[in-house]
C-alpha cells in the first residue's frame, strides 16, 4: 500500500530537518569571527569580551538545566572535565581570536577554525587515540597546504606585516583541537551535553574574569551599553543556540554528518565578512578554501564506520 500524501510530507520534512539545523548552526557558528571583529574594533577589551559571551551563555545554560531538570554532575571527573574544557576549549582559544580579529579579515579567521579537525587528528594520532590511515592523512596535508597558501603568498593577506597575527590565530584551532581529544578522553561516562556545556562556560567565566582584571581589561558593559554591547549580549545567546544545535544534528544524524557544518561556517564566515566589513576575499583564500575543505572531507570521511547494529 503506497504512503499518504502526509505521511510522505512528514518523511520529507523529517529528512530535511538535520539539513535545516546544519546551515543554521553553520550561519551562527560563522558569525563568531564578525562579532568579536566588531566588538574590538569598537573599543572592546578581548578578554573582556570573552568573559561577558561565556557569561551569557553560562547563566542561560543554567536556567535551561534547572527548567529541564538536567543533573549536575560535581564529582571530581566532572570538575576536571569542566576546567580542562573551559581553559583549552573555550577561554584561552576565543580570547585569542578575539585579539587576533582587531587586524585580521573575518573570512581569513573562518578558513582557520575548519581547521580544527585537522589538527585534532594529528594530536589523536600523537596520543595513538587514532590509527594511522593514508587518506587521513593525505586530508591533513591538504588542510596544511590550504594554510600555507592562505597566509605565505605575497598578497595572501591584506598586509604581510600581518603574518605574524595570522600564524598566532592558528593556535585557536590548534586549541579547539586539544580539547576535542580531551572531550572524548575525559568525558565523565553519565555527563549530560547541556550540563558540561554549562560546567564548561563557567569555568571559562571564571578564567576569564581573572584575566580582565589581571590585565585591567575588564569590560563594564552596563556603563554607556551601545551597539557593541547588544552584539556582545547576540554572541552569548548565538553561543547557547550552537551548543543546542550542535548536539541536536549529532543526535538526528551523527556527527559524520554534522562534520559538513565546517563548509558553512568557512563560507557563511567569508559572506559575514563581506556583508558587515566589505572584505574582498583574494583568489588566495578561495584556493586556500577549496584545500580546506578538500583536507576536511578526506578526514571525516575516511574514519572506520562503527558496525550496523540490528533492532
């Protein structure tokens, strides 16, 4: 018996709701590098910044855990996994690219974070988390290759005295990648996704709450609130809507799937930069684009398929 005209709508709909949810989490991942461009270059102290977004997001994670009744784990393996998290994953990274977006174009910063898988492989490989595979490892010489040609060709960049910021935005991915390997090492066994993402961000507020005062780079945001601040306040919540999304598509289509959401966000990044700050991107950071993303694919999906299970 052939299927009604709404069953067949419900299937369709069902189909193209991961779809739906990975260019959504894709366009506000993207916007990262544009926010915190905007922000500094409006008076924003980095690390300041970084506290007042993680805070946000901390506080709303919260209250969604207390409405859901979400346990919270205090166990001695959850508060390591939300200090190591929230240092490498989220405080030390973000607040260097925030630095580092003061002088770098926006699309350049959003090549650089697709990055993250690439290096995450060779830090698993270097821990023997991951087996060696040739065509993963052909992947991560594309991606390097996409780098270099991002950041070394006369003209690559908009000024080659900005060389230097670029090599130092890389340790942002290079960190987002330790602690991907630490996600999947120290995760506590019973810990739920919304509940570590909230351990996680307070920790980062915490930190960097120490280094804006450590540094007399505190942001007093509720002194002349102004256009910087209602983006900063849009970046907290953007922050909450990705971890949501982000698990979300994993739960509906695995995380195979959800590794496209890197060829949004390098393209949705490079529009946000055009839109908001009129970059022109050179034909160097479209070759640099097409190694990415060709380093990328090979990466993600030449991982060993986990065995079919039966129902």
């Amino acid at each position: 018996m052939s299927e009604t005209p709404a069953k067949q709508k419900g299937g369709a709909s069902h189909r193209l709701l991961p779809v739906f949810l990975l260019l959504m989490l894709g366009g506000f991942w993207s916007l990262g590098p544009s926010a915190t461009k905007f922000a500094v270059t409006h008076g924003v102290p980095p690390i300041g910044m970084v506290f007042w977004q993680t805070f946000i997001a901390a506080n709303v994670l919260l209250l969604i855990c207390l409405i859901w009744k979400i346990p919270i784990g205090f166990d001695r393996r959850h508060l390591r996994y939300y200090a190591l998290m929230g240092i490498i994953g989220i405080a030390l990274p973000n607040s260097n690219m925030v630095f580092v977006m003061r002088e770098l174009p926006a699309g350049l910063m959003s090549v650089l974070i697709v990055t993250a898988p690439l290096i995450t492989y060779l830090i698993a490989l270097s821990v023997r988390l991951e087996k060696f595979r040739p065509m993963r490892a052909g992947g991560v010489m594309l991606g390097l290759i996409g780098v270099a040609v991002l950041v070394l060709p006369e003209g690559s960049l908009p000024s080659p005295d900005l060389l230097p910021l670029a090599l130092l935005a890389i340790v942002t991915p290079a960190l987002w990648a330790a602690s991907n390997v630490f996600a999947e090492t120290g995760r506590p066994a019973k810990g739920n996704n919304i509940s570590l993402a909230m351990g996680t961000m307070y920790v980062a507020t915490t930190t960097s709450f120490v280094m804006a005062l450590a540094t007399g780079t505190f942001h007093e945001i509720w002194i002349d609130f102004d256009t910087p601040d209602f983006v900063i306040v849009g970046y907290g919540l953007i922050t909450v809507a990705t971890f949501i999304l982000f698990y979300t598509v994993v739960s509906l289509a695995g995380a195979v799937y959800l590794a496209q959401v890197g060829y949004i966000v390098v393209l949705s990044g490079v529009g946000w930069g055009a839109l908001f700050f009129g970059e022109r991107p050179s034909v160097w950071l479209w070759v640099a684009v097409v190694l990415v993303f060709a380093g990328v694919a090979l990466v993600n999906f030449s991982r060993a398929k986990p065995p079919k299970t039966r129902d």
